[in-house]
C-alpha cells in the first residue's frame, strides 16, 4: 500500500539513492519499489538542493523489483524529502510540521 510511511531511501551498492514506496513482499531476493525515483543534486544549487529524476521514465511500468543482493541500505529519509516526493508523486497532500500552531 502507497503511504507515507512506505516512503523510503534505498541506497544501492552503486552509491545511487532511490526514493520511492517500498512495498515489503515475503521474497527474501528483491524489493519492490513503486514509483521510484533518483536523488541527485541540483547543479544550480550549488549541492544544497536535491533533484527527483524518475528511475522508469522511459518505461509503461511504475514499479520496479530491485535484487536484495545489490542494496546496501533502506532508510527513512528525512521529512523534507518525504514531503517533495509525496507532492510530486503521492497524494500532493503536505502534512504540516507538528510545531504548526494556528493561534
């Protein structure tokens, strides 16, 4: 199921960081990640901001296996990035930080 809390940053052993919802599954040898995208730099920021390239642009799919075998990482990122990648490809809903106060 597509949710926030299954957003995830997958570090391959390549160095590439892959976002997208990790669908866990009860094979052991890949993950299934849908909608994923690469994190890189953007080059006009100067490295203080990140790019969302999707990884199956060129593809009909919008999920992806990837082999257990070639991950080094699965991670939470950080709410910044959850936030962006769920505007982009989620729900385009942004929950407001807990320290929102109305008053």
């Amino acid at each position: 199921m597509m949710t926030r809390d299954s957003i995830r940053l997958v570090i391959m052993d390549t160095g590439e960081h892959i976002l997208g919802y990790v669908d866990s599954n009860d094979d052991d040898s890949y993950i299934l990640i849908d909608k994923p995208v690469s994190l890189v730099p953007d080059p006009q920021s100067e490295g203080r901001s990140m790019m969302f390239i999707p990884y199956l642009q060129f593809t009909v799919e919008d999920s992806a296996r990837f082999p257990r075998r070639g991950i080094r990482h699965i991670l939470t990122p950080q709410p910044q990035l959850v936030d962006g990648y769920d505007k982009q490809y989620g729900s385009g809903i942004i929950i407001p930080d807990s320290g929102f106060n109305l008053n």
